[in-house]
C-alpha cells in the first residue's frame, strides 16, 4: 500500500463525522426535541464547513464533496419533513404555513408584522440606480421580481433580508406557530406598495471566512486580526440555498450576479432554510420531550464547601471530568479561591475560548484591583471567536490586567492556570491544566477533564511555558508537561516507539488516545509500525481520521471508535502501557492536542501526566467504557465509512441500552 492509499481524505472523512451527528437526529431513540437540536448541530457543523474549508477546495474536489453530502441532506429533508414535523404534530405543536391559518391567526400574525416586522424591514432594489445589495455571511433573504404598475417599465430585483431580532416562529394560538418568513411573504404588498411581484425565492449565502494574512511580526496583532473579521464579511460567496419551487430565471440571475458555478447552488427541500431556527419551540417547557435534566455534581473531594482549596490540593491531585462534575464547584471556585485569598500574589490564565459573560472575568478583574498580579493569555485568532475575545482582552486591560496576545506563528491553544501563594517563607505553585476552554456554558456540554495539582515538577514546568508565552523563552526541556510545537510530537512519537518494541520483546503494550481528530501522518506511520509489531492501538476519535484501521497486514490491530451522544466529546486523553503487567498501571496523559499538524506544529498546546494511581484507573475505566459503548459507539472500516455498534444483549442478563453519557452520569451521581 503506497503512503497516499495509507491514509484517508479529510473532507470526505469529516464528512462522515457529520454523517454520525445526523443519525442522532434520525434515532428514534433520542428524544423529539433533542432530534430537532441535532438536525440543527449536523446543519451548523455544515455551514462551518463551508465557511472554512470549501473556499480552498478546486472544482473537483468540491464536486466531489457535493455529491457526497446531497444523500446527507436529502436524509436531514426527510427527517425533518416526515418525521419531526409529523411527531411534532403528534404533540399538538404545530409549524404551520400561510394557508393553513386560522383567520383569527392570521390576524394575530398580521399585527405582529405591522408592530414589529415591517418597521425593520429594508427592502434593497437592484437597477440602473442602485447596485446589486450587500448579501450578509448566512442571511436570509428573499429574491422577488417586481414591476412597476404605473409606469411601462422592464422588471426589476429587489432582496429583503429577514431580520433576526425575533425568534424565527411565531406562536399565533397554543402551541400553533408560524414562521416569519411566511408573515414576510404573506405581507409583501405591503413592503412594495403599488408594485406587482411577479416572482419570489427565500435564499441564504454562505461566504469564505478562511482569511488568513499570515502573520506579520511587524504587525499589531489586535489590529490584524480586527481588520481580518472586516475582511471576512466580503469573502467570496461559496454557497446559494434556496427553497420553494426551482425558480429558475431567479437562481440563473443570483448565479450570475454572485459568480456562482452551478455545483456551488443547492435547493433545500425540507422548506426550511435553518434548522436552528426552531430553538425557540425546543425550548418549549415540555421536559417529556427532552434529555433528563442534568446537574452536574460537585468533586468528592470538594464537596465540603468550607474546606480551603488549596489545602485539598496539597494534600491530593484533584482530577475532575465535566460536565459530569461542576465547573463552578472546582474551576470557579478555584479562581474564586484565588482572588480573595490574600497569600495569593499571582494569578496567570491563558484564555482561548473564554465567553464575553464568563464568571471569571469579572474574578480576574477583582484580583487585579485588589493589587495582585494578573496575567491573561488572550488568543485572539481562535476562529470564530475573535470578536469576544477582542472584547474580553480590552475589558481586562481597562481594569489593569495584564494582557499578552501570545507567540507569533503560534496559536495559544493550551488551557492552564497558575497561581503562586506565599506560605510562609516561601511561595508554593497550583496549577489547573485542562483539555477544554474557561467557558463556563460549553462546561456543561462539552466532556473534559481537569487536573489540579501542586507538585513541584508540573507547576514549574506551568512556570517555565507561562515564561514562554509571555516573555518568548527558549526552554525546551520540561520535566514533566510535552509541550507543542517544541518536544510534544517527538515525545509522542519516542512512547509509541517504546511500545513497538516491548511488543516485539513480548512485553505488555498498548496505546490508546482520545482525542477530537486525526491527520498527523508521521504519527500515523508510527502506530501502523506498532500494529504490525502487535501493539494493541485503540483510538476514540470524535471527528474526522485520516488513518486507516483494520488493513490486513498494517494496520490489522488498530481500531477506531467515534462517540456521539447529548454530550460533545471534547477531552483528549493518552495512555502507553509502558511495559506494565496491569493496564491501570501505564502511563496517562491528559491536555489540550489532538493528533494532527496544526496542532502539533502549530499551536502552543499542554499535555501532562496523571500520576496518582487512582485517577489512572478511574481515566482508563472511562476509556474502556467508551471502547464497549453499543449505544453512542460507532466503529471505522478501512474505507474509512463507519459502523453503528448495536447493544448486544442474551436472555439471562439483557443488556440496556445505556451509552457512555448516561454510565458516566449514573457513575457522578454515586460519587458525588
């Protein structure tokens, strides 16, 4: 097998990945709602697709994308056309069209318009006078051809954008709704009063936000990335959707005007331009229809709220797993810990998704004005986020934080804490070092671990990479923590080395990793020569892998399993048996990298060790659950499609049909 047939394509294997999302909203097993949610994550996830990576794809490959993904969507149409709506119906909630009204309704829907809708509305003419207008990155407009009445005049185009200052369905009786599209259409005379509309289309753009200048040392970098998001509202338009009959003297005139190719048009069948427009129903008080609430629980080891955090950490390393268990009880209460404990001299963070509301900025400001000293990593080109954390980082420094916007070149995607506490003489180092953001939202629906500790060789090493961060130190030898871009990927590559050869001395081995995705081809190669020695190697892989498992003759023991459920997976996890007779007992690492080039060589990224022997054996149970997951487990073939694992089940003890999340959560309940 040549090296290009050794690996997968990444769009088509992400593709795959959304594949998986989408089941979720065709499983008859997930509730009505959260059915509805995840045909809206599988059409977000889609449009960040396009968003980033369908500007840089040739014709070719985006044709073949396309004629991948249309199965995707005509699936996605049908599920929400015959079955979401019809189950919807079922629970006497209805999403109605114009004609399907009520008078009394419609006249509900009418003052609406006329209080709330037709204020704000700018319809946007196109003729001799008046340009082709602005088409906003995923607004939705209507089309519509209109002709003058009065004068003997040629037709004319003009777009109205639907506003989104709303919710998108508007409830005109009980649990009867309408969307405002249809109010918009139904009223249109009155937007192009005296005028005959001779044609309308509902469309949505979708633009390239893939701008990237490089980066320029010369640069303010607050200012780049500020111009960049300027920029990026004009990226070429990649994307046309429209719905309703193919109207096709309007699709040829859009076409035309937006320097579209005909494979870059796609036509929504389901009659509904964003599935996410329905988070006002979903949010509807029927928890009949929705996963059971979950509460985080707070830490064992925390769980008195009167014991000093630092003395919990002192005496064990804490780790923690959300959202199973609370980010306010252990991250928040840590910083909170901080601020207000007056031993506390120093207070460093890198932020990388923080959230403009987050808790802890407001703590990092209090610290500050409380005279100690504070300093905040703010990556400012974490995609799609930039304008929060431009927003966060000038609030921070208005209150006297100190503000650093990190490596040149590097993105600063690691998630550390450190704060320095004078006891006594001396000053004693605490750290957090996560797999997942400061936010305290995605907290509660991303899965991540968080270890607390104090030992002295991973707190200087947190010392030595904030000296880096800041302060454009050359240290490269740390002790404890791998850090990228400078020794992580050849520490990697060294332990899976290792394993191949304890394999090949008929030493125990194994190796698995959790992580979101997987490009990174040395890597690759590396564990292909592992299980070609007999290395067991186990990857859990949320989204895209470019590996191939399961080939006859290299890659025979490697297994790739995806987990997708009410709850992103989201933390990264690594273990090497070492030689160790009993599995618990290898080596385990957790941190912010996945196994792939950007992240390895691109970002500055943190994995450090476990090292207390029970929180090993509890990571490696939890990566063993996920690996016999038969309800949200899906496992790869080496033509990279993916198989559902079905709940296996026998007449003395039936198996239920219970997957990681809920296990994990029953499990949190018991300990907490």
């Amino acid at each position: 097998m040549s090296e290009k047939e050794s690996f997968l394509n990444r769009d088509v294997s992400w593709l795959e990945f959304n594949a998986r999302v989408l089941n979720e909203a065709l499983d008859d097993r997930t509730p009505l709602f959260e059915r509805a949610r995840f045909l809206g994550i599988f059409q977000s996830n889609l449009d960040e697709y396009f968003m980033k990576r369908m500007g840089s794809l040739y014709s070719g490959a985006r044709i073949d994308f396309r004629n991948r993904l249309l199965p995707l969507l005509e699936a996605g149409h049908d599920c929400y056309q015959n079955t979401i709506l019809r189950l919807l119906k079922k629970e006497k909630i209805e999403l109605l069209f114009w004609d399907e009204l009520t008078e009394q309704e419609r006249e509900k829907a009418n003052t609406f318009f006329q209080n709330n809708i037709f204020p704000v509305l700018t319809p946007l003419s196109h003729d001799s006078g008046h340009p082709f207008p602005f088409l906003s990155n995923l607004s939705i407009s209507l089309g519509v051809f209109l002709k003058n009445t009065t004068k003997d005049e040629e037709e004319f185009f003009a777009r109205v954008k639907i506003p989104t200052h709303f919710p998108q369905w508007i409830r005109v009786n009980d649990a009867r709704y309408v969307s405002i599209i249809e109010i918009i259409l139904a009223r249109l005379g009155d937007v192009f009063h005296g005028m005959e509309i001779k044609e309308v289309m509902p469309f949505r753009v979708t633009r390239n936000t893939n701008i990237d200048h490089g980066d320029d040392e010369g640069e303010d970098l607050l200012e780049q990335i500020s111009e960049e998001l300027k920029e990026r509202k004009f990226g070429d338009i990649v994307r046309l959707e429209y719905w309703g009959m193919p109207n096709n003297r309007m699709i040829d005139f859009l076409k035309q005007e937006l320097q579209l190719d005909d494979d870059q048009i796609y036509e929504v069948k389901s009659g509904l331009l964003e599935y996410t427009s329905l988070k006002s129903i979903l949010d509807m008080n029927r928890p009949d229809l929705k996963f059971e609430p979950w509460i985080p629980v707070t830490p064992p080891a925390l769980i008195d709220p009167d014991r000093d955090i630092f003395q919990a950490i002192k005496q064990h390393d804490i780790l923690v797993h959300h959202p199973y268990e609370s980010f306010t009880g252990s991250v928040e209460r840590f910083i909170r810990a901080a601020v207000n404990d007056p031993k506390v001299i120093t207070i460093k963070m890198t932020l990388y998704r923080v959230g403009a509301d987050s808790p802890l900025i407001p703590l990092l400001i209090k610290a500050s004005e409380l005279g100690k000293h504070v300093v905040c990593l703010v990556e400012l080109k974490a995609r799609f986020d930039e304008e929060k954390n431009i927003l966060v980082a000038q609030k921070l420094e208005d209150a006297g934080v100190h503000v650093v916007y990190g490596v040149v070149g590097l993105k600063t995607h690691c998630k550390l804490t450190l704060v320095v506490r004078q006891e006594g003489e001396e000053v004693r180092c605490y750290s957090h070092i996560g797999t997942g953001n400061y936010h305290a939202t995605t907290a509660r629906l991303y899965t991540d671990f968080g270890l607390f500790t104090c030992k002295k060789e991973i707190t200087d090493d947190v010392v030595h990479l904030f000296h880096f961060l800041t302060g454009k130190s050359t240290k490269k030898d740390y002790k404890k923590l791998l850090v990228a871009p400078l020794a992580m990927k050849d520490t990697f590559l060294k332990k899976i080395h290792k394993e191949t050869q304890n394999a090949k001395k008929g030493l125990p081995a194994r190796i698995i990793a959790k992580i979101n995705s997987m490009d990174e081809r040395e890597i690759s190669l590396a564990l292909y020569e592992a299980s070609q020695a007999g290395v067991k190697v186990d990857l859990i892989v949320r989204g895209f892998c470019c590996l191939r498992p399961g080939v006859k003759g290299k890659s025979e023991n490697i297994r790739v399993v995806s987990i997708i459920g009410r709850f992103l997976e989201h933390s990264r996890v690594f273990y090497f048996q070492n030689g160790a007779k009993d599995e618990a007992d290898g080596d385990v690492y957790i941190g912010s990298a996945d196994w792939m080039n950007r992240n390895l060589a691109g970002r500055v990224e943190a994995v450090a060790p476990i090292e207390e022997p029970l929180q090993k054996e509890r990571i490696f149970e939890i990566l063993n659950l996920m690996l016999n997951d038969h309800r949200q487990g899906w496992e790869m073939k080496s033509d990279g499609t993916y198989t559902k694992l079905k709940a296996v089940s026998n007449s003395k003890s039936p198996k239920k049909d219970l997957g990681t999340h809920t296990l994990l959560m029953q499990k949190a309940r018991l300990r907490g």
